[in-house]
C-alpha cells in the first residue's frame, strides 16, 4: 500500500509537524511557528485554514494552531499525523515511548554483558563493565549499537591473552570474523578493548600514544607486528635441529634477540630442566660477562614481557623446563612478576621477604598509594615486607645474588667480589 502523497506546500509544515507531535505524545496542540514561509506554503495553509488563518505575506513568519490544522485535515478525509507521517516516510514514535524502549534496550545490553564467560573466568572484568556503566563512556563511542561492540570486546577477553602469542592481525582475523583490521588504531573496538586490558592491569589512567598501545597489547600476548616484539636471551642451547634451535647453539656465550617471527612456530624447546628469567637487562649483561657460556638458560623480559617473550616461555614450559622469575622488589615489580606466574606457569626466583630484607636498607623509599595486591600466594610475604619498611630493592641491588646462585649451578669456579656493578646502578630503577 502506498504513502498517500504530501500535498503541494505542506512538505515542509509535516516535517515540522512530526517533530512536535512527537514532543507532544502524538497529540495536535499547542502553536507552531513556520519561518519565512513561500507562496506554496502559504497557499496551501490559506486552502485549509480559510479566515481562520491570517495570512502572511511571502517570506513573512506566521504560526499556526495544530488543533486548527488537524480539524482542518480530518475534514479533507487526512489527518495531521497522517501528513507528518507521510512526510517522513516512517511511523512517528512518541517521545516518552522511545526513550523507554532505548532504556530497556540498554538494561538489557548490561544484563547481558555481566552474564558473558569473561565476567565469570576473570576477576576484573565484572568491575570494568560496572565502570563503563557509570561513567557512559561505552555509550559516547559513536556507533549504532554500543552493546553489539561491548559483546565483541568481550569475547575477545575470554580469548586473552593470547596462547600462544599472536600478532594483532592475526589475532584479529581470527577472532573477529574474519576482518585482519577490526582492532587497527582508529577503529572503536581497539579503544574499548584497550580500556578493558588497562582496568585489568590496575592502569588508572592508561596512556594513548602508539608505544603505550603497543606494550599493553604485549602484556596480553599480542604483538603489533611480528618483528618488534623481541625478547633478549643467554644460554639458551635447545635440542633439535630447526633453524632456531641451530642459531641458539651457535653462539652460547652471547646475549642474543629473538623475533615473534622467529619463534612464530617455536611450540615446544627442550633446554633443560629450568631456565631463569631476570627483568632488567643489565642482569643479563653481567651473567654474560662473568658466566658467559656456562650461564644457564637466562631470559630477560625487559620490564613487562612481550608477546616474544611469552610465545618463548611458554615453549620453554612445554619442552619440560621450571621457569623461575626474578624482577624488581616494589609495587611495579610485582605486578610483572605476579603476571608472569599467573601466565607461564612459574615461580618467583629469590624474591621473598628474607631476599627483600637483605638490601632494603640501601634501598629506595617507595610511596604507596594502595595495598600491594597479587594474586600468587609466593609473592604475598614479600610484598607485605615492601608495604611495611617502604623501601623499594631493585632488581641491579641483588645481581651478584642472582650471579652467585646461577654459577653454582654451573660449577664454575667462584665469583670475585662485588665490583661497581652493584654500586652505581644500585638504584637505576628496573625498566617497565
């Protein structure tokens, strides 16, 4: 059935029209004010309102009574609503009534989001959507359906991090319908996803620039591309005779980088029954210095580990190796190495209450705005021995520790004394 048509000069006075009567509960009341009005217009108002209507010159304003106007209509066998109707080629929808309907939509959008899998496999979560609602920032994305792409963030972290690691096309193509660019920089899913990966790492005020978006999706496993994702090791001497396993053989003694591209089919590497990692480069240049080859597998995650970093722990784990983990003794030290257990597997590397107590006192004050919180058991004493002397021991601190304990299991001969390797980077803060 067709739209009966619009008379001539009354388009624009039904455009109106739906408007107001839509303010107005679909009711004709109250007066309406037509600006600059045409001869058209005021030829086609003039047919149906007759004297009652006063009228205006053209270009001149006027008003008119809705009420008139509908008695005017429904004479003619239309009506106001019919007009306005026509004019805007789809059912007006009361003012009141859609508003209702776009609540009831949004209840039933966070009804649904705080019953998807992520809320219940992941602490955290439940408190981010909490903080989406209150602070409507879902609601200001810009796009037709917050909720369709509040659903898509979530099913992406019930799939993170990401094991084994991923680059973020590759991640992105299979996870999100098949579209490599659905999480590119400027599109809404990569703000909201990231948003969540922030609130999830206790980042209050999470930054924006590329290399900040590139190390939080590192810390979930994700590599922007394949070749800047790296990982720093020593000693690593697998089994085997893939291209990788032959190029850590080649040179045992040498700290040597790894790509995500290199380790891209690395599942599983035999090198032995425990590896080590540290968090600051600085350790691992020592242990090259004074251990140099007969330095046991040694991985250095250079503050928050990369998505190479975890792809090769993991393979480590998988080959048969305890990963033990070592960083530095404060609240940041703590959240990598509580993400590193929560994620390889592993156990923390002399980083107990007694470790911290042996140099907290050349340490460096630490100011603690919260409760140190980590969810492995193993780190709990010392970061309650941080909280109670407020003092920071970095990881450079406790090198000839670490040094110490990584040549007895070499049974190399011993160590010389403490040189300025503990002395001047004492208090270089380890890198994040």
């Amino acid at each position: 059935m067709s739209e009966p048509a619009v008379p001539p000069g009354l388009a624009r006075v039904g455009a109106d029209a739906a408007r107001r009567l839509e303010r107005n509960g679909l009711r004709a009341s109250g007066r309406m004010k037509l600006s600059r009005l045409s001869e058209d217009e005021i030829a086609a108002l003039s047919g149906l309102l007759g004297t009652r209507w006063r009228t205006p010159l053209p270009g001149a304003d006027a008003s008119v009574d809705l009420a008139m106007l509908e008695a005017a209509l429904v004479a003619t066998g239309s009506s106001l609503l019919a007009l306005a109707t026509a004019v805007r080629g789809a059912p007006l929808v009361e003012a009141g009534a859609a508003r209702r309907v776009q609540l009831a939509h949004r209840d039933a959008g966070w009804i649904s989001a705080f019953e998807t899998s992520a809320v219940r496999w992941r602490p955290g979560v439940r408190s981010w959507l909490e903080k989406e609602r209150s602070t409507g920032a879902l609601l200001r994305t810009g796009v037709a359906d917050p909720f369709a792409l509040l659903q898509e963030a979530l099913q992406l972290l019930a799939a993170l991090p990401a094991d084994p690691p991923l680059s973020l096309v590759r991640f992105a193509t299979i996870h999100c319908g098949g579209d490599p660019h659905a999480l590119d920089r400027d599109r809404p899913l990569d703000a909201l996803l990231r948003r969540a990966l922030a609130h999830l790492d206790g980042d209050t005020t999470p930054a924006t620039s590329a290399a900040a978006r590139r190390e939080r999706y590192e810390r979930w496993g994700l590599a922007c591309d394949e070749l800047s994702s790296t990982v720093l090791t020593l000693g690593l001497q697998p089994t085997g005779e893939g291209a990788l396993e032959r190029r850590l053989r080649l040179a045992p003694g040498e700290p040597q980088v790894l790509t995500l591209r290199e380790l891209r089919e690395a599942t599983k590497l035999h090198c032995g029954p425990s590896v080590f990692t540290c968090e600051n480069p600085d350790v691992l240049a020592a242990a090259a210095a004074e251990l140099g080859a007969g330095c046991p597998p040694l991985v250095c995650t250079e503050g928050w580990p990369s998505a190479a970093c975890l792809r090769l722990l993991r393979a480590l784990r998988t080959g048969g190796a305890a990963i033990h983990h070592h960083g530095d003794m404060d609240p940041a030290g703590l959240r990598i190495l509580d993400h590193l257990i929560a994620h390889t597997d592993g156990t923390p590397w002399r980083m107990s209450a007694d470790d911290h107590a042996a140099h907290a006192q050349a340490g460096v004050t630490v100011e603690l705005d919260a409760p140190i919180a980590v969810l492995a058991s193993e780190l709990q004493a010392v970061a309650a021995a941080i909280a109670t002397t407020g003092r920071r021991v970095s990881e450079e601190q406790t090198v000839s520790d670490l040094l110490e304990e990584l040549r007895l299991l070499t049974g190399l001969p011993d160590l010389p004394p403490p040189t300025a390797r503990d002395g001047a980077a004492r208090d270089a803060p380890g890198q994040r």
